[in-house]
C-alpha cells in the first residue's frame, strides 16, 4: 500500500494536459500559418561578407557595429581562425557590399581585411527547404511503422501524435518569438524527434509489460504505474541532456546558437509529451489488456499438448 501511495496521479490530470496540449499546438499552428517562420539565409538566399581581422575582434561588437549602419537581419561568427569573421547579410548582393562593410568596421581605425563578398541564391535555399520539409515527413513515417511493427498500432498513433506535437510546438515558438530558423533548426528539430522517440518507446516498453504481467487494474491505472516506474529515468535523462544544452546555448556562439535553443524547447517539450500526450492518446484509443496478450500456441509433441509462451 505504501507504494500504491507513492505514485503520481499523471492520467487523473490528462484531461487537463489534453487540453493545455490543443491550445499550444493550435496558437503554434496559428503562427505559422499567418506569421510564419523566419527563414535563415540557408533558406532565403543572401550575401556573404568574409573579413580578416590583424587581433581576434569581440564579435558583439562587430554585430552591433553593422546593426548601427543599418544592417538588420545578420549573423556575424567566426570562420576557422578566431580573427577570420564571417558576416552574413540577408539582402541582395552588389559589387560594393564587401567594401561597405568594410567601411563600416574599418570606422573605429580597426586594422581589418576583406577576404570575399559573394551571394548564395535563394534557389539553393528553396531546394534546401524543401528536402528538410521531406526528411522530417519520411521521419514521423517511419517511426509509426517502427513503433507498430514493435509494439502494436494503437502505440504507433501515439508516439507519432506525441512528436507531431513535440515539433510543432517548437516551430510554434520560434515562429511566435521571430527567431531565424536555418539548417542547424532544422537538424535540431531531427534531434527532438530521435530524443521524444526514445523517451517515449521507454514508456511503451513498460505499459505492454505491465499490462501482460498486472492481472488487476484499468488501462489507466496500469499507464499510471508504468509512468511513475520509469519517471526517474526520464528525469535524469532529461536533466542531464538540459545541462549539456544549456551549456552549448551559453558557451556556444552564435553558430550553434539556434541549434542548442530548439534543442532546449524540444527536450523540455518532449519530456512532458512522452508522459502525457503518448499517454493520453492511448487511453483516448481505448487500449486494453487484450491489445497485448500474446496468445497462447499449443503444439503437439508426441502426444502431450504444450503450451508456449514467447
């Protein structure tokens, strides 16, 4: 009975969840409908300015020296050496841009270098889109078919709801807070997906256990019970990947800087799903005991009737 104390009730607050889960999915689908996301130059196309510097420049100075001069949308980071300066601008190439910019930091009597000025197409970026579109599609789908092949159908419409609402709530966020959404997004939101899926295949693992071994409980009893067992688990992992994100969002650089922030709001996001919204949709399916049940086979064998149980 002391253990039986011990759990969290996280199915008696599923209603709740379910409903907290609709409205972000729906203000995030919203955004992105009518706002949009903020594409990065990988998507849109642009100009690339490279710069050398004689001392390793602070690059927060040389960003807030090109936004004074007017330049809005840009990234600045260093390229292989620390006084190799990488100057993104999201505007259409000229023969002058590089000499531009090279007024503008060369304003403080800084002893810098242009090294190329050269655009990227939008075309490129396009095609990039596209294909990003498609590999995060082909991913969902092979996760169902994984899952179902795994574990069984009902499990499969979960975990694929599950990292449905993971992603579009972290597009969501970065379409609502206008923040540039490039490659290294994309490859984060991959990331989410391989991360949500884990925890969530974790979960399952433990519900068709339970539900095989527990000869008393309701469906939501026995997700209850699978759910505090490998809570620990998800907390720890959790923990852990978070203070390595956090780490990479603060030490980074402004490279990776979108990368570790997607990452941050797809773990936190993919946490709570893989306990609630996997859940939630396996009880709105109506799984049962008998969903998983391995039945019985009966072999003869010289006349005595086994009974196999896998």
């Amino acid at each position: 009975m002391s253990e039986v104390k011990k759990q969290i009730d996280f199915m008696g607050k599923r209603k709740i969840a379910a409903v907290l889960s609709i409205l972000f999915v729906l203000v995030s689908l919203g955004s992105l409908a009518f706002k949009g996301l903020v594409f990065g130059l990988d998507f849109t196309g642009g100009t690339l300015v490279e710069v050398e510097y004689q001392a390793a420049p602070d690059l927060n100075e040389v960003r807030a020296q090109l936004t004074d001069a007017g330049y809005e949308k840009l990234t600045v980071q260093n390229f292989g050496a620390d006084t190799a300066v990488l100057v993104r601008l999201a505007q259409g190439f000229s023969d002058t841009v590089g000499d531009e910019v090279l007024t503008v930091l060369k304003a403080d009597g800084v002893d810098v270098s242009l090294k190329r000025a050269e655009f990227v197409g939008a075309q490129v970026g396009e095609e990039l889109r596209e294909q990003g579109g498609l590999g995060l599609l082909f991913a969902l789908g092979i996760v169902m078919i994984y899952v179902a092949m795994r574990f069984q159908l009902k499990f499969s419409v979960g975990a694929v709801v599950a990292l449905a609402h993971d992603v579009i709530i972290t597009l969501g966020i970065f379409s609502l807070l206008s923040w540039d959404f490039d490659l290294t997004v994309l490859a984060a939101l991959l990331a989410v997906i391989g991360y949500s899926l884990n925890d969530t295949i974790v979960v399952s693992d433990r519900v068709r256990e339970n539900f095989r071994k527990m000869r008393k409980g309701s469906s939501e009893e026995i997700i209850n019970v699978s759910l505090n067992q490998t809570l620990s688990r998800t907390l720890v992992t959790s923990l852990t990947t978070l203070l390595v994100l956090i780490a990479l969002y603060i030490f980074g650089g402004e490279m990776i800087n979108g990368f570790s922030k997607a990452l941050l709001i797809g773990v936190l996001v993919g946490t709570y799903s893989s306990i609630y919204v996997a859940g939630n949709v396996l009880l709105a399916l109506g799984v049962s005991r008998e969903d998983l049940v391995v039945p019985v086979k009966e072999d003869v064998v010289e006349g005595e009737e086994l009974e196999e149980m896998p």
